[in-house]
C-alpha cells in the first residue's frame, strides 16, 4: 500500500498506484479532499499535457501547489488521468 503524507496527516493511500519519471500517482478518489485547495498554478510537459497543481492545508499549515494532475493528458501519458502525484515535502511511501 502506497501512502503520501504531510505535516501528519495521510494525503493518499492505494494500491492502484501509476509510477511516470519516478513519481507515484495515486488515484483522485484515493485522496483526503478535505486536505485539499485548488490553485490557480499550471505547467506545462511536452510529452504529459498541461498539470494543475493543489495547494495542501493540513491543521492550518499550507504547503503550495504540492501535488499536482493532468486533467486532459496527452495519449503518451493517458495512464495518469484521474490521478494526483506530489512533492515538496511530502513523505511518499512504496
């Protein structure tokens, strides 16, 4: 069971987990929505599509655009829609 966690609380837990370039995306429906604001940043990969980033809010603390997803990727990465990955300072358990 794959887990991803933050200032203590677990963010995401699944089984059903998709590894792109190292990153470990866990299903949408996995994930704490609570823990979870919309922002207003994009980027934009090549080869995966334009990424959507949440801000994550854990016990009034809030860790910007840490984890982010593709809502429309591109064929080559269409394994990871539905899903969010995450990093700057955010455990990620195999």
């Amino acid at each position: 069971m794959a887990k991803a966690l933050w200032n203590g609380k677990t963010l995401a837990e699944s089984d059903n987990i998709e590894v792109v370039e190292g990153n470990l995306y866990f299903p949408a429906d996995s994930i704490d929505c609570t823990l979870f604001k919309k922002s207003d940043t994009t980027s934009v990969c090549p080869w995966k599509g334009t990424a959507s980033y949440y801000t994550l809010v854990v016990d009034g603390k809030e860790n910007a655009d840490a984890a982010w997803y593709y809502p429309t990727p591109k064929d080559a990465a269409k394994q990871i829609k539905d899903r969010v990955a995450f990093w700057k300072g955010v455990e990620v358990q195999k």
